[in-house]
C-alpha cells in the first residue's frame, strides 16, 4: 500500500518529537504508523501488534505498546476507554472533535458528530470560567435486536 503525503507529515511530526524529547527514532516506530494509517477504524494494541505481524512485520509487544503511547502523547494518536476494557487508539487527524456511540452487547462502535454537542460543551464552559480545548462523548447503548446483531461474536 502506498504511503500517502499525509503518512509522510505524521512521521515528520512524531520525528521532531522523538528527536525533542530525545527518543530514538526507530524504523519499528515508524513502521507502526504506516500500518495504523491502514487501518480504518479503533484497535488496541494486541489488534495491532498481530495486524503487523500477519504483514510481515517483525515488532515486538513492547514496542507496540511504547510506540502507541508515545504517538498519543505527541498527539497523532486519540486514546479511547470504552467500557472498562483495553485502551483503543485512532489517527486524531482522521475525524476530529467528534464522539462515540458504543454498544454494550456487541461491542460496535459508531462515531459521530452533533454541532449542538459542541454549543453545549462552549456553554457550560463558559459559564464555569474554562475555555474549551476538546472533548470526548461517549454513549452507551445497545443495538435494536441485540441477538440478531450480525456485530454480536458472543455464542
């Protein structure tokens, strides 16, 4: 799969933040963010880490793990706890500002955006004396026939 010009400017933003807070900029690393553009929808890092070996990419879980959380802290990376479970990941850049609506029998995840929510969330800010910076809604429910849910993988 090709690298588009937008993979080339994340691997420059996570470049000049290794190289800012003196990681080292590994080919591994760089490799988790080609194969996270790939990819079109959340995962958490066990998805990825056999995602990348099933291509043929020799990674180890701990550099999955170290690189996730470094490509998050640096901003390319959205983390995300839905219901209690592992830590899921998206690209930031893919679909800013928006939410998630999660159903709790099949685990399925729709993202979506709702401008009131974000009149609500100015609002409230403002009225508390903050300024908003960003925001994460998540609304859990369940699907309309959760039993016939083709999402539903529990037996």
């Amino acid at each position: 799969m090709p690298v588009s010009a937008d993979n080339e400017s994340l691997k420059k933003q996570f470049a000049e933040f290794l190289k800012r807070k003196k990681y080292r900029g590994t080919q591994e690393r760089f490799n988790v963010i080609d194969r996270i553009s790939e990819l079109d929808r959340h995962f958490n890092a066990d998805e990825l880490y056999l995602y990348m070996n099933g291509r043929g990419d020799r990674i180890s879980r701990a550099t999955i793990y170290s690189t996730l959380d470094l490509l998050t802290t640096c901003g390319i990376l959205m983390k995300h706890r839905f219901q209690g479970g592992s830590a899921h990941f998206e690209l930031a850049s893919r679909m800013p500002d928006h939410d998630h609506l999660i159903c709790v029998e099949c685990g399925r995840i729709e993202e979506f955006r709702d401008e009131r929510i974000d009149e609500i969330r100015d609002t409230v800010s403002g009225k508390l004396g903050f300024r908003p910076m960003a925001h994460s809604l998540q609304i859990f429910a369940t699907c309309h026939d959760p039993l016939a849910c083709p999402h539903n993988t529990q037996e």
